[in-house]
C-alpha cells in the first residue's frame, strides 16, 4: 500500500497539466510550471481500502466512456478494482460475474467536484455546522478532513445518484477557507478510510460577496471587493517569503551546512504548497470581472487556479479562461440568490465547452448532489437551445473526467478507460433522463449500491433505528 | 411552427372591428399531441381552438372554424400550463437584497392580515423565467420574517394565485389561502415547544367564534382576527406548512375539531400516515426530492413520498426547489417523483390540474377543456424531461414572448 501511495502522490502536477491542457490545446500560461513535489511524510494518511470483490462484467450495454464515446452493446469488465476492458466484443471470463445492461446505460462513477457533505451533514443542527471556521476571514490553516463526519446520512443519498468521489471544501464565509479533501464515497467510521489515496490537497478560496459581507458586517476588513483583493495579495506576500525561507533551509541542508528549521505556520504552509504547485486553488468566484482579477493574482504570485467554482458569469469570459487552462465547475439551475449570481444562466456550461475551457457540474449541496445527471441535461438542452449542439459522450464528462481533473484524480478515475479506479453507474436508461436510476454503483470494482437489493443499502449510524425514508 | 397568412390580414383590421388582442385569442394548435389530466386525457393527433382567450373545442376530431389562424404544434406535446405552488413569484427579485423581498413581514400588528397581493411586482425577472419553464399560473405564499425575536407569528398570511402572462396586472385570485407554519420552526414562534404551540391554536381557533376585543384576542389584530373569518366558516383554505407524522395527527385533529379546510403543505413524514391525511381528502403540497434529514422534524424524508401518498388516494401537488429562481425545476420534480413510483399521469396532473383542484380554480385552469382559459404549451419532448423544453407558451391564449434576462444575456456572451 505504501508504494502506490507515493506513486500516487508523485502525480497532481501531471493531474493539473491534463486539466489545462485538455481544452482547445490551451497553451499554458508558464506562471506555475509546476515540478512534482517530492512525496510528502504522510501526516494523515488515507487508510482507505477497496472491497476485495468478483471479477465482474456488465454485458450488452450503451456505455458513456467519458473518453468521447458511446459503444452500443458494449460489455465494461473489472477486475482486481481495475477496469480491464471496455468495448464492443469483450470475452468475460470463466468465473466473472456477468450483468445484464440490456437496455441499459453505463457511465463513470459521478464526481462531485464542490461539496459540503460530512462538513456540513444532516440534520444541519449547530452541533454540526462544522464547514466555515468563520470567526477570521484567513483560515487556510483548517482541514476540512477534520470537520467530515463519515456518517452523514447524505453520503448514501448521493451514493445513489451514482456518485463515487466527491470534493468536500471548506464554506466560503473566509478569503481562505482552508483545505479541501477529496473522498471515495464509501460507508466509513473514520474520514481516513474514506479519503482517496493520494489524491492532491487542495484549498479553498473565495471571492465576492461572503467574505467582504461576513468581516464587514462586523466592522473588520474585508469590507469591499477591493478589501477582499488587499487580503489576497497580502497573504500571497507573506506566503512567498515563507517559502524562501524554506527554500534557503533546504539549501543550506542539502549543503551540508548547519541550519536550524523555521518554525512551521500551518496556514502559510498550506499557501506555500500552492504557490509550489502542490496544491491546488479551488476559487468560489462569481463574477466574470472578479475572476479576471483573481486570475492576475495568480500572476502576480505566480499560482494558477485550478477551478473557479460557482463561476455563474464564466460564460462572459469564456475565452479568457481557456488560454488560462482554469476549469469551471457550475450549475445550471441556481441563480439569483445574491446579486453575484443575477446573471447566472442555464448555458453557461455549454457556452464555455464550446469555447474550450474544462467545466464541470457541481452541487454545493445536499439535493443536486443526488442527480447531477439531471443537473447536466439542464445544461445540455439550454445549450442546444442556444444553438450549441453538444453531444452526451461529451456532457457525461461534465460530472465524471472534468470534475476529476479539477481534483488531481483524473489519471485515475472519471472515465471508463483500461487500468483505471473500476468507479462506474449502472443507470436503468439513459442518465440524462430525469427519469433514470442508477440501479448499481461500483466503487473500485466493488458493488456499494444495489437497487435490486434494497436490505443492502447502508444506513448511516445516525439512521438506525429511526423510522427513515424508503429510498 | 407556422402562422397562417390569414393572421397577418387579421393583424391589419384588427383596429376596425375589434381589439388586437381579442383576434390574437383566437386561433388553432393543430397537430397537436395532446397531454391532459381530466376528460381529454392523451389525444396523440388533435386539435385545440381558442376562442377570445378560452379552449373552445379539443379532441381528435374537431372542426377548424372558417379562416382560423393555425399554429401547427408539427406533433409536439401540448400541455395545459403549469400551476405552481409554494412560490413567492412576484414577491422576489434577489433574495440578499431585503429591500426586493416582498413575502413576509415583521409587523408586530399583522400577521393573518398580511396580504401577498399588494406586493405583487409584474416587472420581475423571475416571471419570464418561470414561464420560460411552462409555467401560467402560481399561487403566490407568505411566508416568516423571524428578525424580531419578540414577536409570536402565528400565521404568515393571505395568499393569492397570480397569473405569468405578460401585462401589468398579474393578481389572478386574492385571498387564495391562510398560511400557517407548524413544526419545529413553527413552535420557535410561539414559546418555542409544541405543547404552547397546539394549545395557542386551540384557544384561538375558540377565540374567533366570538367577537374581537382587547380581552379576545390571543395576540391578533383585529384586522387578523377579521382576516381569520373566512377560515373559521371553511370558505378559505388554511395551508400549513407541517413536516413531522406526529405533527400532521395533531393538524389533522385540529382541522376536524375546528371543520377547517385544510391543506398539507411540505409533509416530508406525510407517507407515514398517508392513510390518515387521504381519510380526512386533505391535499398536500410537496416536493418530492425532499428527501435530507434536514431536523428532526423530517427523519423519515423520503423520494417515494410522493408515490406513496398518491397511492392511498391523496391529492398532491408537486413544487420546484425554492419559491422562487428554482420554481422552474416543478417538472422534473414531478418527473422525479415518477422515477420513484409515482404513475407517469399523476406527475402531470400534480403540476397542473392538482393545484387547480386544490385552489379552487379547477373550473378555469388546469386541464384542457372546453370553457377554460387557454393556458397552453406546446413542448419539444415529454414536459417532465429536462432535455425538453416549451416551444410557445400561451397564458388566456396570448402567446408570451420566448425570452428572460438569462436567455437575453445568453445571446450578448454565447455568440462565437
């Protein structure tokens, strides 16, 4: 376990690079070439372990690679957690489980690239709102791993509709609201086992609206967009001179010289970390103007952003964020709410698929989270609406290999490619049709779903005994 | 779809004999498939006229008077408009900005009396948005200001049904419903336990079979007290919004001690005792997709709810995702429902003919039949399908212009 943890580990640049250079062959921009950092000592290791299960085959179904195709009659195969094959004439094996897909449809497991769950669980009580450590506007200290209650009876809602790894940030009340973690949406009793291995940390900025409301409304900055902005830079100043300061450590240590190490600031050492490339920015940003300020601050410091999350206004800077290499992760129903989102609308995703920038569909909460394949139907018919016409092998990838290269994972999960994670839905139909259920969900191979076999869904500790819902 | 040659020579005299609008009210849906709840039901190649605003024949086999405008549907599903429900349309622009919200109050003198239709805003964005989404009608609700934390709210007031046509006078019915809040949130209100909350009702509910003094009034205005009447004698509905099985006995008991014409109105528990709320032909409003044990108030919240309800005999009505921006998501909701159990027909019918019913209007929207108002849409696929969409949408047989802000700001930044 240990050698595929640091092999893993090696790899978010190469993650990053496959986001950014996906769209149009968007050339880099050159600011954050990022190295691949050495394998970190593992603090808070993932302990995560896939359920040893069958060989399994789904046979004669339409299956979404998330790769750009769709093969009719296909057979998908998983072994040993891995997919093995995929297409039309696949021999399953002596000894497989075989499924039925007759009439059926097969797509990657759904990701879920901006999500509370566990941060912010059911039932939202004080006792648990753990998701915004909201008390000072500069908390990349925090780790969202710390607050994931692994029994929030939403995880087994959103395992349903197909999700199979998720993002779980921060809130947005904070200018740095700390790191996000990635998990594999699996029963678990400790986030540990729950977190993907090897998955890149990520931190979680915001713009607009949250911070400078929250701080101002109590008479400390930020107080203004440009309030929002001095704090950025400020920090990103004092992120820079924290890193030489390693830097010159390391210098003197790989010199042989005596040095004695500065003392570690968890907060600039997450900032730090993205400033080397090793962390990944996932920016809650709005406004079409905002987010081409924040991209010249990632200029000016010299960090990229990974995502632009909520980015409702994307569509108006479509061009500008794919010779960016940023990806958007959005919706297309929610809009309205603040005046930063008045000009959300429904097109937004298909207007920047067709200009080349990387998109994915979010949920930012507990009910979409279930049905991000509805989500991405809304999207796709106000784009075909709009006389952009884009085809479903290209739309699945909305929620499947986008939302993975906005996390780092999409060497390893997000499509339905040979030695990839086996995460893959099996919909009752078509997944872009409200009425599809995913009927089984597999999670590195293992089957973590089974509508057929109702007993088997796991309820949350918090559930049992309670008179809780047939799903 | 086409408009015949007649209709621009109309167009023309129109100022001569009668009005522009009344002509533009009178025209054809040809190759129509028809999708209806009530006596129609699904007619796969039919036609609609409409006369001066209102469905005057349908069917399979109906003559197309002399010289009638066309509009040839080319096969498309047509629908009655949809009826939406639990929204504040009309009442909200951006919900930060307080200024914009209309649906609530903190007056220490109002609460029953306080009436949505005074605020009714016909210039909101959100209309063309809704009707974008198919949506004619909506019943407009009030709903809770809990910033004065003295103030014991009992009833978040009247509502009213508007319509999403075009023009500057929106109010389709005022006075459509009382609305109280029960349940966790509900008991904060009123000393904070249920036990206070009940027994409060009660003693009111017995308060207003007599007259309004200072002595007889358990904390309403004479002008609530007043606005209370029609609920006491049954001739308007009191909507309670109720989430917890135990708490949906106790309003069901209260509503027959007090011969109340109730309705259901969130009801996540509601399958628990679906038995109980169809025995008593209590309608519930709903969304089926609240399915998160969100308080304790709703454990059992469950995507079947709808399905289950349906199947005792109760008569549902299906929302959208908030009361406003998000109440355009009612037809996949509905749709939704169906994907649990719910019969593809009674998915329609909860978003349209339902809330008709449930409101009182059954007689003028809700259906297509002959005598209703010609509140229409014609679709490009099955309407609780998000890959779908209206083609033209039609509220008294005039056609609505198919744009909003969104789709206007859609065409400024989509072009390549």
């Amino acid at each position: 376990m240990k050698s595929i943890v640091r092999r893993v580990l090696g790899q978010p640049a190469l993650a990053l690079a496959i986001c950014i250079s996906a769209p149009l062959g968007a050339a880099p921009s050159g600011e954050t070439a990022a190295s691949p950092a050495p394998p970190a000592p593992a603090a808070y290791p993932s302990t995560y372990r896939p359920r040893a299960e069958a060989d399994t085959a789904i046979v004669n179904a339409s299956i979404l690679t998330a790769t750009g195709v769709r093969i009719d009659n296909g057979t998908i195969l998983m072994s040993g957690g891995r997919i093995v094959a995929v297409g039309k004439d696949v021999p399953v094996p002596a000894g497989a489980r075989s499924i039925d897909g007759t009439g059926k449809w097969v797509t990657p497991g759904i990701i879920d690239s901006h999500s509370h769950l566990g941060v912010f669980p059911a039932p939202g009580v004080a006792g648990h709102a753990d998701g915004n450590e909201n008390i000072d506007p500069y908390t990349a200290n925090v780790w969202a791993e710390h607050s994931v209650w692994p029994q929030d009876p939403v995880f087994t809602k959103a395992r349903a509709g197909g999700v199979t790894s998720l993002l779980v940030l921060p809130g947005s009340a904070n200018l740095f609201g700390g790191r996000g973690v990635t998990l594999k949406n699996v029963p678990a009793v400790t986030v540990a086992q729950m977190k993907f291995p090897g998955a890149p940390y990520t931190l979680k900025m915001a713009c607009g609206e949250n911070p400078k409301g929250r701080y101002g409304s109590r008479g400390r900055a930020p107080a203004t967009r440009m309030g929002n902005v001095a704090g950025f830079r400020r920090s990103w100043i004092d992120a820079a001179e924290y890193a030489r300061k390693w830097d010159t450590y390391d210098r003197k240590r790989a010199k042989g010289d005596a040095a004695e190490a500065p003392k570690r600031e968890l907060a600039l050492e997450t900032l730090a970390g993205v400033l080397k490339g090793e962390i990944l920015t996932q920016n809650h940003c709005y406004r079409a103007d905002e987010m081409a300020v924040m991209i010249d601050v990632g200029h000016e410091f010299g960090y990229r952003t990974a995502a632009f999350h909520h980015a409702v206004e994307a569509y108006k800077i479509a061009d500008l964020l794919a010779a960016e290499g940023t990806c958007v992760a959005t919706w297309a129903t929610r809009w309205g709410f603040k005046m930063e989102a008045f000009d959300a609308i429904e097109e937004n995703a298909a207007i920047l698929a067709a200009r080349g920038v990387c998109v994915a569909i979010h949920s930012d909460e507990q009910g979409l989270i279930q049905r991000l394949n509805v989500e991405t139907a809304v999207a796709l018919a106000a784009g075909r609406r709009a006389g952009i016409a884009i085809p479903q092998e290209e739309a699945i990838k909305w929620i499947t290999l986008n939302p993975a290269r906005i996390m780092g994972v999409a060497d390893r999960t997000g499509s339905l490619e040979p030695g990839k994670m086996a995460d893959v839905v099996l919909w009752s139909r078509n997944p872009f049709s409200v009425y599809a259920v995913a009927e089984k969900v597999f999670i590195d191979g293992a089957l973590m779903h089974d509508t057929s076999d109702p007993g088997s869904i796991y309820r949350s500790d918090f559930e049992l005994g309670q008179p809780v819902g047939a799903q | 779809m086409k408009f015949g040659p007649l209709s621009l020579v109309l167009a023309g005299l129109a100022g001569l004999a009668c009005s522009t609008a009344t002509q533009a009210q009178t025209f054809a849906i040809t190759n129509a498939h028809i999708l209806s709840p009530g006596p129609i039901g699904e007619v796969e190649r039919g036609t609609i006229v409409v006369r001066d605003g209102k469905i005057s024949a349908a069917g399979a086999n109906v003559a197309l008077p002399d010289g009638i405008t066309i509009v040839d549907a080319r096969g498309g599903y047509v629908t009655p408009g949809l009826i939406a429900v639990n929204t504040a349309l009309g009442l909200v622009e951006v919900n930060s900005v307080s200024g914009t919200m209309d649906a609530r109050t903190s007056s220490t003198r109002i609460s029953a009396a306080f009436d949505v239709q005074y605020g009714l805003n016909p210039a909101s964005t959100l209309l063309p948005v809704a009707r974008l989404g198919g949506i004619t009608r909506a019943v407009v609700m009030p709903d809770y200001d809990d910033s004065n934390k003295e103030r014991e709210a009992l009833f978040a007031g009247k509502a009213a049904l508007i319509s999403l046509g075009e023009g500057p006078d929106i109010l389709f019915r005022a006075g459509a419903g009382m609305v109280l809040e029960l349940g966790e949130d509900g008991a904060a209100r009123l000393g904070g336990s249920r036990g206070s909350e009940f027994v409060q009702l009660r003693e009111l509910f017995a308060s207003l079979r007599k007259t309004w003094t200072t002595d007889n009034n358990w904390g309403l205005s004479e002008a609530d007290h007043r606005a209370l009447a029609p609920v006491v004698s049954g001739a308007m509905p009191l909507v309670v919004v109720v989430r917890r099985a135990a708490d949906i006995r106790q309003v069901l008991s209260l509503a027959r001690d007090f011969r109340l014409k109730l309705i259901l109105s969130g009801a996540e528990e509601g399958w628990q005792v679906a038995d109980a709320i169809a025995a008593m032909k209590v309608p519930v409003l709903l969304n089926p997709t609240s399915n998160i044990p969100s308080s304790f108030d709703q454990i059992g919240a469950s995507l079947r709810n709808a399905a289950i309800l349906k199947a005792a005999g109760v008569d549902i009505a299906i929302s959208g995702n908030d009361a406003g921006h998000r109440v355009r998501d009612m037809r996949y909701n509905a749709g939704l429902a169906v994907s649990r159990g719910l019969p593809q027909a009674a998915g329609l019918e909860a978003i349209t003919l339902a809330p008709a019913r449930i409101f009182g209007v059954a007689n003028l929207v809700g259906s297509i039949e002959p005598g209703k108002l010609a509140d229409l849409v014609i679709w490009d696929g099955d309407p609780l399908e998000p890959l779908s969409g209206p083609v033209a949408v039609y509220v008294d047989g005039k056609a609505q212009p198919m744009q909003s802000r969104a789709t206007l700001l859609g065409q400024r930044y989509g072009k390549q």
